[in-house]
C-alpha cells in the first residue's frame, strides 16, 4: 500500500482500452472453450457414425422376404405306410418335405408361366429357407388330416435371396457367388414382381431361437432376450439387497477404523478389476465347486452380480452421503431410533440416486460378454428356457454374446443380423437410461 | 422392510434352483471352430426331426474342447467335444485318469484350407515350395541358409506376379494352423530342399521347427480372431493373401479369388478325392459313459452320421463339409459303442 509506485502504474491503464494481459486471457479463455466445443464435435460425430453404419447394416435385419405357395402335401411322401399315425409319420425326416416344397415351388413356376434360362434344381432347392421344411413337417405332425391336401403355405425364403429383394445381392455378385447363382436371381425378381415373394417386418428376428449357421434367415433373438432378461433379473433381486445393505451400514453405522478402510478400498478396486476375471470366479466357484449347470443364466446372473455390486455400492454410499445430516439430526432429535433414522428419511430421500446407480448398474451388466465365456455361455442354444425357477437353470444365450457369435459365422448375411441384434441391444440400454432419468427427475430433490 | 422381503425371496429363489441343478435335458459339445457351424446345422436338424431338445454347441478351439470333455463324468462335464485333429495319447490318458473311461471316436468329414486373396487381387497359382519360400524364417539363397529375404512373389518364383507378400495366417491357438504348418510349410521345406540344409546344420530336430517357423518382419501376419477378422484384412489389402476354412472360402466366393494349389482348384469334390493336398479330418469325441444319464445323446451321436446328414448332398456337405467316404465306419462305432484304448 506504501509502495509510490503502484498509483502511477495503475493511472496508466484505462479501462476502455484492453492491455496486453487481458486480450491474452481472454483469448485463452476462447481457445479453451473451443477445445471443449472441439471435444463434444469429435464425440458426437463418433457417435453418429458409429449410429449411421450400425443401422444402415441392421435395419435390414427386421425385414425378411416370405414366399406364398401352395404346396400339396403328397400322402405317398409323409406317410408311406398310410396310417396316418404321427409316430410313423414322424420317420420321415425333413428332407423329404423339402423336396415336396421343391416340387410346389417348380409347378408355382410352371403355372405363372415365368422363363429363366438356366435354371437348375440346386437353384430351386435353395431358394427357400431350411426352415421352412421343419416348419411344414411339424405343422403336418401336429395335423395329419393336412396330408393329402393342398394348402397355401407361407415360408422365409433363403438368406441369399432375401438379400436380392433387399439388394445386398446383386445380380453380379451372384455370378460370382457359388451359393447362388444369376437364374436364381432372375426367378427372385420374377417371382417378386408377380408378388409370390414379397419382402415384410420380420417379428421372428426378435422372438424365434437362434439358427445354425446355414439358416441365418431363421435366426433370432428370442432366447438371447430371454437369458438375459433372467440374469437381468437376479442381478436386482441380489445385488441391490446386498448393495444398499452394504452401503447403509457403511455409511451410517459403521466405526471409522482400519478394517472399514480396507473394505472401502477393496471396494473401489473391485469396480475396477477387468470382467473376465469375474467369469473366472463364476467357473471355479459356482460352477466346479456348489455344482450349478453351464450355459445357465442363474451362473451368469451370480457373476454379473459380483461384477456389478460394488457399481451398486459406490452409487448408493454417494447417494446416502448427499443426504443432508439436518435431516439425520432432525430425526434423531425427535426421537426416532438410528434404524427409523434411516429407514424413514435418509434411505427414501436417497432412493433416486440408488436407483439410477443400480439402472446404470445393470445396463452395463446387460452389455457383458467376457464374463460368460468362461460359464458357457457363448453358445449356440436354440431351445427357449422354461418359465423360472426352472429356467434360469437350462441354458441361454444373451445379446451382446449372440451379437460376437453372428460376427464369427461365415455367412455375410450374419452380419446383417449382428447389426440388428446391435439396434436391439441399443434399443434396451436407451430404455434403462431413460428409465434411470425418469427416476431421477420424477424424485430428486435439492437442498 | 420390503427390502428384507426382497432379499428373502430372492434367496429362497436361488436356494430352489440350486435343488434343481441335478438333471440336464441338453446335450453339451463343445470344441474346434472349424465344427462349430456344422455341429450347429446338426444340432438344428436332429432338433427339427426328433422330440429331443437342440444341443448345445459351444466353440473355443478344439483343444479347449477336449480338455473339457476329458476333466470328468456326470452332469457338469461336456457330452461331446469336436476337434479338427485326432485326439493325442496324453489326451486321451487324462481322460481316462479322470474317470471318462469310454470315449467314442467318429470322423464326420474333412475340411480344406484355401489360399484367397480379395477380389481385387491378382490370379495366383501357388506351390507349396512358393509358399514356404515367401513365409519361412530361413531359405537357401545361392546354397545358403539366409533370413528370408523376398519382398515380392515374383522374387519367389518369376511366374508369380509381382507383388508384395502379404499373407493373413490362423494364429497359433487355431487348429487351422497346425495343418498350415505340416501341409504347406513343412511340405514346401522338404521339397525345395531347404530341410535338408536345416538339418545339415542345426540337426534333425532343429529342423522339423525351423521348417515350420514365419518369418517375423510382418510378411506373414498372424491372425488370432476368425476369418471375419482374415476377410477384412484381405478386403482392405489389394496384395494380401488369406488363409481360410474350405467352408468359410464356399460362403463367401463372391468376395475372395481362390488360388489353385499344385494346379488344383479347392473345392468340395477335389479335396474328397485327394487331389487337393491341404486338408484334414475332423472329428467328434464321444462320451459314452454319458450315454444312459444324457438323454438324445446316442441319437445325436447316430444322427450326426448319417448319411442323410454328414453324407454328400446332406445339409453339412451344402455348408462346406467335405463328406468322408468311410462314413458307415462312424456309423457302426456309435452302433456298436467302438471304445477308444482297447476295452
């Protein structure tokens, strides 16, 4: 304050002219935002093209082409010994309704008068689905009074020719395409403009069980859904219990010594420790050691349990935290015991943070694949699991392992269906989130 | 207190399911990647045709497989496991040290493994001395044993374009690989000679691995995913050149340019008659100690060698399989529960 010199340097500055050092940080302060205006430009341009090709690849998925033809169910055919008994019917094997779906398909072609130069048996045979023979066969096993007639039978075509309607073959690439061939192309077009194939939304892309690698056009998410609903479901019933018993008694009654050090410590590597290790826990633990079956979705369940509580436990400790103490003393104060304490006020007040904690929780369990390859359940599994109990003990897929498996076969119509099965599993986590913002909006309250 | 009613029931829910845990209504295989698709079509048409439940089928190498058919008996363990190479001694000792005393060996079919390169990419004819010559850590160059020094296919041989070499080779863990090394590379070692130089020098032992060895200057590239990871590469690389399943190639021919090996296009037919020399058998392994606890699993083990499913013209010889013309030989080891090992 004493210093002469300070008046005669501050009287040189005005304040309508900008010196030096503030046009500098004023210009830093720009940069910086424009850094960060840069950051969320390059993370949502990243977004929209992971978005752009995932559903350029993957809408395709939810259309699939269906042919309509009659088909005369030849008695001599599925019944050769002509008692109508579906135990001897149930000898023939399906290639034998393959080659009546062969004939039908043939004599549709006669009779719509439609020409293709080339066109051979194996073009016939594989222009419909495999599927569609043990369709027909079960229909007629469950049915016997169908043999002998003719009935108009709707089918999926082959993956080959669902890609020509869907132009991902094209008549060159199926010149050079040794599973199909340009006459099985001109009968597609032919067939499609005279609408007995007809391309429509694909409901058995979400429902039905996955298909082998030879039938990607049967191929679905319905068990895959289904197994992770179920893991989805243990992962609450047992890691929020656990969790918000964990963390209340961390954070209201337990003492502040070494031991809860450790364990809170414990507790945030445990969030950080890399998910196959959890897979490998699952198979020594749950699986070699107290006997549970592979491929099940409970073991699956347990270890995206493990992976998930301590998620669990750091959002509701947060969550107990940003409770006000007032509300603790309040409470105390008039008499309530530290159980009604928490019970009554403080866990109410923090249940939107848990909650959103937990749905986070569980949607990042839902995206989980390395955990269950070590339990089996990187499988191909194509029988639904029963209603639970039962059920989280017969095998199951889930969606981000039915996703890597499409990725793996070779039939580049897989990779259409893994795309699909990307929008489904996206579909999902954007529900959970939004499910999570909801829950956070509908209750939060601000102090 | 919901809260507590909520943890009850959820372990009273977990306690009933483990009581439940004894039975298994499915049957378990696992094994080679190379079986995986057509132990999946298998699974899938011995559901269609049967009132038993689809099996299931997992991959993680044939190796993998094996050791868990072999870890033991009874409901936890695997019921089958497939492997593109035959079961090894200390395999099949383990096996039988861990109470998995019956094991039935059936081969289903053969597989081809074929050299592609994208479309985009030059007509080749390789050899396997080619081949071996581009790829081995060590080659004879004017009478000596030299670190590879090609950089080009014309360098290998001067009526093979010229281009650079780059070729996309199964990882070690794959049992692709194995063929790769002992149909190719140890084939194009003996006859160009070069195994002669190697044991000369290095003794015989040396040379059986030093015939096998890559080069490491990042020519030949190991892949350690599936061909999906393969065909990307050799779509993205006019000179890349990739090893593939006979299968996964028949998949995608609207993509890939085969190159004849000794002048023999890989297809179905000529990797069936042996005239097309790089390709091996595959095969299931069979538990027969699960055969009266495993519900379906003699039937599938029947099933799968059919002739209607595993035989030409049936769903398996559609997707890829070579069909084995000793067929019915697997056929009457599961009806007559052929023991391996004797007994």
């Amino acid at each position: 304050m004493s210093d002469p010199a300070m008046p005669a340097a501050r009287a040189r500055r005005s304040l309508l002219k900008t010196d030096p050092g503030t046009s500098r940080r004023n210009a830093a302060e720009r940069r910086f935002r424009a850094y960060g205006a840069a950051a969320v430009v390059v993370a949502m341009a990243a977004l929209a093209a992971l978005m752009f090709t995932v559903f350029r690849d993957g809408a395709s998925a939810f259309v699939q082409a269906r042919a309509t033809i009659p088909v005369v169910i030849a008695a001599d055919v599925v019944d050769p010994d002509g008692n109508r008994d579906p135990a001897e019917m149930a000898g023939v094997l399906t290639m034998s309704y393959g080659r009546l779906l062969d004939q039908a398909l043939t004599r549709e072609i006669e009779r719509r008068n439609i020409q293709v130069e080339g066109l051979t048996q194996r073009d016939i045979t594989g222009f419909l689905s495999a599927q569609a023979r043990a369709d027909l066969r079960r229909a007629v096993l469950a049915d016997p009074a169908l043999v002998g007639q003719e009935i108009e039978w709707r089918m999926m075509t082959s993956s080959r020719v669902d890609g020509m309607l869907k132009g991902r073959v094209t008549r060159d690439t199926a010149a050079r395409d040794a599973k199909t061939s340009v006459a099985q192309y001109d009968l597609a077009m032919a067939l499609r403009d005279q609408g007995v194939v007809r391309a429509g939304f694909n409901w058995r892309f979400i429902t039905a069980p996955d298909g082998s690698d030879s039938r990607p056009e049967s191929a679905g998410l319905g068990v895959a859904i289904l197994g992770s609903l179920y893991m989805m479901l243990i992962v609450l019933v047992l890691a929020l219990p656990i969790g918000v018993a964990a963390s209340i008694w961390l954070e209201e009654f337990a003492p502040k010594n070494r031991l809860t050090d450790v364990i809170e410590v414990n507790i945030s590597n445990l969030a950080a420790v890399p998910s196959i290790v959890f897979g490998i826990l699952g198979l020594a633990a749950f699986i070699n050691f107290v006997g549970l079956p592979r491929s099940a979705p409970i073991v699956g369940g347990l270890v995206l349990t493990l992976m998930t509580l301590p998620t669990i436990i750091i959002a509701t400790r947060a969550a107990l935290k940003a409770v006000p103490p007032s509300i603790r003393d309040a409470a105390l104060g008039v008499g309530a015991s530290r159980m009604q304490t928490v019970f009554h006020h403080v866990l109410p007040l923090a249940m939107p943070g848990i909650l959103t904690g937990t749905i986070l929780g569980l949607a990042q369990a839902l995206g989980e694949t390395a955990p269950l390859m070590l339990i089996g359940m990187v499988a191909f599994v194509s029988t639904y699991p029963s209603a639970p109990p039962q059920g989280l003990l017969d095998p199951a897929s889930a969606l981000p392992v039915q996703i890597y498996n499409w990725t793996q076969r070779a039939d580049p119509a897989f990779f259409e269906r893994a795309s699909g099965a990307i929008i489904v599993l996206l579909a999902f986590l954007l529900a959970m989130n939004l499910i999570a913002i909801w829950l956070r909006r509908k209750f939060e309250r601000r102090w | 207190m919901s809260l507590m009613k909520i943890l009850a029931s959820g372990l009273a829910l977990l306690a009933v399911s483990a009581t439940g845990a004894a039975a298994r209504a499915q049957i378990q295989l696992a094994g080679s990647s190379t079986v995986l698709p057509y132990a999946t079509i298998a699974a899938e048409a011995f559901a269609d045709n049967t009132d038993f439940p689809a099996p299931v089928v997992e991959g993680g190498g044939s190796g993998a497989g094996i050791k868990q058919f072999c870890a033991g008996t009874g409901p936890r363990t695997i019921d089958i496991a497939s492997s593109s190479r035959p079961i090894t001694r200390a395999e099949l000792a383990s096996c039988h040290a861990n109470g998995v005393a019956r094991v039935i060996e059936l081969r289903i079919g053969y597989d081809g493994i074929v050299f592609a390169s994208g479309m985009g990419g030059p007509d080749f004819a390789l050899t396997p001395q080619d081949i071996h010559r581009a790829l081995a850590a060590q080659v004879i160059v004017d009478g000596q044993l030299v670190a590879n020094p090609a950089v080009s296919w014309a360098e290998v041989n001067p009526a093979l374009p010229a281009r650079q070499i780059a070729v996309f080779v199964p990882g070690t863990k794959h049992g692709t690989r194995e063929v790769f090394e002992e149909k190719v590379m140890a084939a194009g070692c003996e006859i160009s000679g070069t195994r002669a130089a190697l044991a000369a020098a290095e003794g015989q032992d040396a040379a059986r691995a030093a015939c096998v060895a890559l080069r490491t200057d990042g020519r030949a590239v190991d892949i350690d995913g599936d061909y999906t990871e393969t065909l990307a590469r050799v779509d993205s690389n006019p000179d890349g050149i990739g090893v593939f399943g006979l299968s996964f190639y028949e998949n995608n021919t609207s993509r890939l340019r085969v190159a004849p090996i000794d002048g023999v296009v890989p297809t179905v037919a000529s990797v069936a008659s042996g005239e097309y020399p790089v390709s091996r058998p595959l095969f299931l392994y069979v538990k027969a100690d699960h055969f009266e606890t495993i519900p379906g699993l003699r039937e599938f083990a029947g099933f799968f060698a059919l002739d209607a499913i595993a035989g030409p013209g049936g769903p398996l010889a559609d997707y890829g399989l070579v069909p084995d013309p000793q067929l019915a030989e697997a056929q009457a080891a599961v009806a007559a529960e052929k023991i391996m090992g004797g007994n």
